[in-house]
C-alpha cells in the first residue's frame, strides 16, 4: 500500500526530535497569577499529549556512547597546536598543559592534557641548562670524591714505607702543596727474586739507577737528574759513583750524601717500587713515548727469562711492562755508543709523557683505577695526604724543564770502572738554578 501523501503530492514527514526542555530559569511571576500550595509553578512543564501507537513505533531508537580520553591529539586539533607545543600538552616556552600561542587548554586537574593526571609524575620536567650544568658538575665532584678515598685508602694499606732511619736525614718543612720542597726521586736496579740475569742483584738495597731532585710547591717547579755515574765522597768507602751510596746505606745514605755534595736541603723522598710500576702504567691506559731506536734486556732478555724492548725511532704506546724496561735501560743495543746522559735523557721524556698522560681528559675516566694503583708504586716517607699534596702542587705548577748535571770531565777509579766529573762552578750553577725554579 502507498504512503499516505498530503494534498501538495509531497512525500511523508519524517520523524522530529523532541523539542529541547525549556529553561530552568525562573519566569517572573505574572500579575493576577493565583499563589498558595495549589497554585501551579511557572516551570512545571504541561503534560504531554499522549502519542499514538503508529507514531511510538515509526520513531527512530538512539544509544548514546561515551568515548574515552585520548592521548594524542585528534587529526584535525593537530593544525591548531602552536609550533612550540609537543604532543602531550607540554609547550617549549615553558608552561605545561599548553597556553602558549594556538595551545591547546590544560588537561583536567591541572595533569597532561588527554591523560589521567598520575602520567605527569612518570613524564620528567623539561630539562634546563642549569638543571645540566649542576647534574655534570655532581658527577664530577662525586668521582673526584670516589678517588681521593680509594687513593688515601690505599696509601694506607697498600704502600710500603721507608727504613725508619731515613727520617733522621731529612730536613723539616711544610705541606708540599703551600711550602718549596725539594724531593730526591730515586730508582733501584735492585732485579726481582725470580731474577735469572746473569749478575743480577737481588738482596740489599742495590745501586740508584734514577736519580732526581724535585723542587716543588709554593709555586715552584724545578727539576735537577744527577747521572748515576757521577763520581764523589762517600764516607767510608772514598771516591765511588754517586749511585753506589744507595747500595751502601739504603736511601738514607743517599740523601746524606747528595745533600753534601749539592749543599741544598732534601725534605722527602720517593722511591720507585719497580715490582708494581707496571700495574700502575696499565691503569694510566699506558703512555705513549717518543724517541730513537732503543733495544734492550731486562732482567736477562727474553732468552733468559726477562723482556726484551724492540723500539724503532718515532713514537709509541708502551704498556707498563714495557715503560718498566724502558725506565730501566742502561745498555741499549741499538746506540751502543749511548752514554749515561742519553739514558738521563729517556727516563725523564718517558717521566714527562706519563704527567701528560695523568693530565689528559681520558685519564679522567680512569681516576678511580689510577688512584688506587699509584701508592703502591712508590716507597716514600710521606703520608696519604702529603703524597696527595705533592701530586696537587706538580699538576698545579706545570711540566718544567728537566736540568741534567753535565759533566765537565772523566776519571778512573780504583776498581778500573770510569766516572764523571763535574766542576764545582758547573755544579753551583745548576743549584742555582734548581734552587730559583
């Protein structure tokens, strides 16, 4: 059966909404209007007039849904964001839940727009220059706190001490970081027990193979290499080279004799204790030298159980085994006309690349490893704290020129063994000029 039409020809009329509720808002009241409990309010709605069966089944059947939040931003809030503003809310100039320039509004509660406001606390604040600068600067403080105690705990525990009599010699001064002090490095040639070098010494104290006076602290920085072939006095044993005191009467003897042959005060000393001068080079991350073509034996060359250092002329990264072979060269293959100056020479350019090394930002790194490897490399008379001092006041003062005492002539000794000579006007020379860096 057709739709019903109306009179113009035109198709049936779907369906209206309900019209929307009137406003709540109260009318005011009209003259004459009846009042009291039966009067009916300006609000109440009229009833209904009760629709018909057909019209309650051609009506269409609404559900509404609700959709949840999201938390990105629809496709098309997308182009009305401000360019500074990030997809949760956050906007780049500085205030959170947007407000910046085409921003969107801030999330409820005050919490990342789109999202519950517990997300806020799992999202960290935006990170500012300074928020950096303090962090990296915690950092660092924090490991330069971690190896100060590794090293002072060390110094402690780890370090061997010197004979108790070498105190006796020494002349009193300051902290070596504030006060001018003078330290004689020494370095013994004394070979290991398990030595099997034909000759080799390994009881007693044995010969110095390095020795060198520091002056530093209080702003000074001076450096003075004594060749260990330099002949002198010593008492008791009449002209012998200066290295043999130290075999004689152990460190004491040496700073008693230096001390009277320079005229100049010795506050401290260090020793290098070769057995664990290797571990502390590998914590460095090795050091790099540069210099001729050097061959050497140590400890009898690898045919007899030692090492043998192959080095041609340039430059090269030597690990701790190798730097000790070097330190300990006295007979170089390679040159054999190589005097003791020579060798003078590639200690101290070996001594000056590993303060290099111990001053690059990669060593930085390796703090902690350095710290703790570097007591039980030295033999000293100074505490934790004055060792620490003296490292402060070397890497304060700079890298200063190494002043080796040259030797004006040679002399025969009894035993048949040459020596060097060196005037006294040389020798005050090269004091003076110790004493003024």
């Amino acid at each position: 059966m057709a739709p019903d039409r109306d009179s113009e020809g035109a198709s049936p009329r779907r369906p209206r909404r309900p019209p929307a509720p009137a406003s709540r808002e109260a009318a005011p009241a009209r003259p004459g209007a009846p009042k009291g409990p039966h009067a009916k309010s300006p609000n109440a709605k009229s009833p209904r007039a009760p629709r018909s069966a057909s019209a309650a089944r051609s009506a269409p059947q609404y559900t509404r849904y609700r959709a949840g939040r999201s938390v990105l931003p629809r496709p098309a809030e997308r182009g009305t964001r401000g360019a500074g503003e990030s997809l949760l809310g956050d906007d780049r100039g500085g205030r959170r839940g947007g407000g910046g320039r085409g921003g969107a509004p801030p999330g409820p509660r005050g919490g990342i727009r789109g999202g519950p406001a517990g997300w806020r606390r799992l999202i960290p604040r935006r990170l500012t220059r300074k928020g950096v600068v303090l962090g990296v600067l915690a950092l660092i403080l924090g490991w330069l706190a971690l190896s100060l105690v590794l090293f002072l705990v060390s110094s402690h525990f780890e370090r061997t001490s010197l004979p108790s009599n070498v105190a006796a010699v020494l002349d009193p001064t300051g902290y070596p970081l504030t006060a001018a002090n003078n330290i004689l490095v020494l370095g013994s040639d004394r070979r290991q027990k398990n030595s099997k070098e034909p000759g080799a010494e390994t009881t007693g104290f044995g010969r110095s193979d390095t020795i060198m006076l520091i002056r530093t602290g209080g702003g000074h920085a001076a450096r003075l290499s004594i060749p260990r072939d330099t002949v002198v006095e010593i008492p008791g044993h009449g002209l012998q080279k200066i290295n043999a005191a130290h075999e004689y009467g152990g460190p004491a003897e040496s700073v008693s004799v230096i001390k009277s042959w320079l005229g100049v005060p010795i506050n401290h000393v260090v020793e290098v204790n070769f057995e664990n001068f290797p571990q502390l080079i590998d914590a460095m991350g090795g050091v790099s030298y540069t210099g001729g073509c050097i061959v050497s034996k140590l400890d009898g060359g690898s045919a007899n159980g030692g090492f043998t250092l192959r080095l041609s002329a340039g430059t090269h990264r030597l690990d701790g085994i190798e730097a000790l072979a070097l330190s300990r060269t006295r007979e170089n293959l390679c040159a054999p006309n190589e005097t003791d100056i020579q060798r003078e020479e590639h200690q101290q350019a070996l001594f000056t690349d590993m303060k290099a090394q111990l001053l690059s930002p990669s060593s930085f790194l390796r703090l902690p490893w350095i710290a703790w490897n570097a007591p039980p490399a030295l033999i000293s008379d100074m505490s934790g704290t004055e060792l620490l001092g003296m490292f402060a006041a070397l890497a304060a003062t700079g890298t200063p020129p190494t002043h080796v005492l040259k030797p004006t002539g040679q002399i025969t000794l009894p035993s048949g063994e040459e020596g060097l000579t060196i005037s006294e006007s040389a020798k005050r020379a090269d004091v003076a000029r110790f004493m003024a860096g």
